[in-house]
C-alpha cells in the first residue's frame, strides 16, 4: 500500500480517503439485521408485547391526528336562515290557549 504523500503514475499527489463512516450500514449489513429481526419475531411466536401494542396505538393516533390537522378544512357554508314565521291568526292563538271543553259524565245508569 502506498502512503499519501507517494505520487501516482502521472506526477500527482494522491488525496487521502475518507474513512468510512462507523455508524453507517452497508446493504449487505442491513439485510442481515433485517432478516435477524424477522427470527426474533418468528421464535417469539409473534406475540407483541401489551406496551408494544400500547405505543403502537398511541403512536398511529398521533400520526392520524396531525394528518388530520395537515389537512385542509372545507369552507364551512353558514346556514340559510329561515323565513321568519308567519304569526297565528288570531282565532287559531284563542283555540290553542282556550282550556278543553269538558263534558258533563255520565251517571253510571242507563245508556243513552
């Protein structure tokens, strides 16, 4: 391996390279992780735990609710109103406030 400050072929000074970033996943180690996760899943029968379940549900509300937030709102028509109510006559106001006519009973004897 030649060091940094060794020229290449054509006369130029080689730029050093940058190390590989340590936290950085290749594909090939993602995929490995990936199919670990799914064979922990699967020796665990697949049974979520009720805090995970709990988070989940909490986590999905959430994210339903800023959606619903994000979304923008329909204009809101405001109601017609209504034509304003024609007043009684006057006879028909006596006949709703009059109290019910009553009927003389009658007496337990004969039918009429």
């Amino acid at each position: 391996m030649t060091s940094s400050t060794t020229p290449d072929p054509a006369g130029r000074r080689a730029r050093p390279q940058p190390a590989p970033d340590p936290l950085m996943m290749t594909p090939a180690e993602k995929a490995i992780a990936e199919w670990e996760a799914r064979h922990d899943v699967a020796a665990r029968g697949s049974r979520a735990t009720p805090g995970a379940i709990q988070l989940y549900l909490a986590e999905s509300r959430s994210r339903e609710r800023c959606d619903e937030a994000a979304r923008p709102r329909p204009e809101a028509r405001r109601a017609v109103p209504a034509p304003p109510a024609v007043p009684a006559s006057t006879e028909e106001l006596w006949f709703r406030l009059a109290p019910p006519e009553r009927r003389p009973r009658r007496s337990g004897g004969t039918p009429r």
